[in-house]
C-alpha cells in the first residue's frame, strides 16, 4: 500500500501509482510552459511517451519518489519528485567519500489549489525521503527569470551557489569545429 498522509482532510499527499501518470504529465507541461513564459499548447504524443516513461520508471526505484497532493472531488491537483544522487567527492581526500544529494526535480500544484499548504506538505515529504536514503544536502533547478520561484526557494533556505551553463551538444561540436 502506498504511504499517504492526510492533512486535515483538504487534502492527502501519497506516493504516485501508474494510473496517476497522465495527469502528472499534463503537470510537468503545464510546468514547462510556466517556466518558458509560453501560451499554452499541446506535448507531442513522442514527447508524452517519453515523460510517461520517465516517470514510470521512477514507480519503482528505491533512489526516487513520486508524490501526487490529492484533493476530494476535485482529483490530483499536484505533484513533487525527487532523486538521491550519489557521488564521489571532486577534492582530493585521505579516504573514499561518498556524497549523497536530494535533487528535487520537480514540484508543481495547480493555481487554483496554491495558498492552501500542499506545497509545505509535499516539500516535507520529499526532504524526508532524502534524509531516508542518507542524503546530506538537497539541490534544486529554477529559472533565472522565475521571481515566484526564486522567493519561495530563498524563503526556505536554498541559496543559489553556482551557474549552470547549457548547450546543445550541437552547437559545442560547431564551436569546436571553427577552433584551430
């Protein structure tokens, strides 16, 4: 049975099963196009395949969780994810160390449902399945241009501590290639 937590009845925070899978693609779309500032529009069956299955595959790995935040009569209204990352220290070190992170991937809860305390309840979920499995530190990605998300994300501690730089690996081999 999956692990659930009720919150005063408004509302239960409980690990995702299959059946809830298209919904929490029709999120993560609805989350893209929030971050990119673009109108809404349609995924294209291959790209929500390939979330389908990206998600899926998340249903059953010890290292990740799937959290859905229900609400009665109204359905599935959010989701949280999560990933523990493992990974050797960069430093030199006297001895084998091994770092754990919590990767908070992606959290999303409708408009019409914010303000009503799913977000809290599925960030503490998501913070104890990191603690669970031994990680240390939680590490997250937000758009630069997204202010709602920057003071949110400030407000409970996260600290911005680097750049991430992105490219195609297409335009890296063009670049390269002009080089001498």
């Amino acid at each position: 049975m999956a692990n659930k937590t009720r919150t005063a009845g408004k509302h239960l925070i409980r690990e995702a099963v299959d059946e809830d899978l298209p919904v929490l693609v029709e999120f993560l779309a609805k989350l893209a196009l929030h971050v990119s500032g673009a109108p809404p529009q349609s995924l294209e069956e291959s790209e929500r395949q390939r979330l389908l299955g990206v998600l899926r595959s998340s249903l059953t790995d010890p290292n990740k969780q799937l959290l859905v935040a229900e609400v009665p009569q109204a359905g599935l209204v959010g989701m949280g994810y999560i990933y523990v990352m493992r990974n050797q220290g960069i430093w030199e070190q006297t001895r084998h160390v091994e770092y754990r992170s919590g990767i908070i991937d992606d959290v999303w809860v409708e408009p019409e449902f914010r303000k009503r305390g799913i977000f809290p309840d599925l960030l503490r979920r998501l913070v104890a399945f990191a603690e669970s499995r031994g990680a240390y530190e939680l590490i997250l990605e937000y758009s630069a241009s997204n202010k709602e998300a920057k003071a949110v994300w400030t407000r409970l501690g996260f600290k911005t501590v680097g750049v991430r730089a992105a490219a195609f690996t297409s335009a890296v081999q063009e670049a390269l290639a002009n080089r001498p």
